[in-house]
C-alpha cells in the first residue's frame, strides 16, 4: 500500500483552522479594545501561515509511505527516507495531529495525516492495526511513545 500527498488537501485541512484561529484571536481583541483588526495587519498574517504550512509540508509531510509485508518506508523530500522493518517496530501512533511510528530504541518519526487522502489513510492505520494490535502506543512524552 503506498500513500502519496496532495498540496491541496493539506490546504484545505489547515487554512480553515487558520482562519478560525484567527477569527477568533479578531474577537477577543475586539472584546478588549473595541476595535477590529486592519484589512493590513490580516493580510500580514499571510506571512507566517504561509511559512508555517511550507513548514509543514516540507518537515511533516513526506513524498510518500509506502507499507509492504516486510517494511514501512517514509519517503521524506530531498531523497531521504526512512524504512522500518516491521520486526523492528515498536510502536505507532494516531495522535491528535500526527501520525507517529517508532523503531526499537529511537525516537518516532512523525507524519502529518491532513495531506493524504482520509480513505486511503484510515486504511493503512487499520492494516497496522489488523497486524500489530499489541504495538498500538497508549500514549507519547515528547518523541517517545510508549505502550
């Protein structure tokens, strides 16, 4: 099974987040000051959220991540990847915002779901899940995932 990205759906998952966000850091400074935010300073909001989402996709989102019978292999940008036999998984992790998995002995490698198409990505976490129900992670500290 391999997942591939789309710019677009990664898009569409994070502005309206921003924008909410946003929206509601516009009320509560109107509720403090009784004024509302510039048309200038919301478009200089255009800067970090732009930095923010190539932030993203450049260290969160991989080219690819490919699940075989033997091995996970994240594709990362700039011809690095990651591949994890799956003898030597130790856990995986669906978090609130990330996708984590962890070799014995090193710290997880973190992916950003929002960026992958919602069916395919449900079906690979339920081929882990179908495989390696014991390796579920209950919870993280940090990088680090734990049973």
């Amino acid at each position: 099974m391999t997942l591939t990205p789309s710019f677009k759906r990664l898009l569409a998952h994070m502005v309206p987040l921003l924008l909410l966000i946003t929206a509601i850091g516009a009320v509560i400074e109107y509720a403090r000051t009784g004024e509302w935010w510039s048309l200038m300073y919301l478009a200089t909001l255009l800067i970090p959220f732009s930095v923010l989402i190539i932030f993203v996709w450049l260290a969160l989102v991989p080219c690819s991540v490919e699940l075989t019978d033997n091995e996970l292999t994240i594709n990362r940008w700039g011809g690095r990847y990651v591949s994890i036999s799956l003898a030597d998984l130790q856990y995986y992790m669906q978090g609130p915002t990330t996708f984590m998995i962890q070799r014995n002995g090193e710290s997880a490698y973190q992916v950003y779901p929002g960026a992958f198409d919602a069916d395919r990505w449900q079906a690979f976490i339920n081929a882990l899940e179908k495989r390696f129900p014991e390796k579920k992670a209950s919870f993280y500290i940090g990088t680090t995932l734990h049973g």
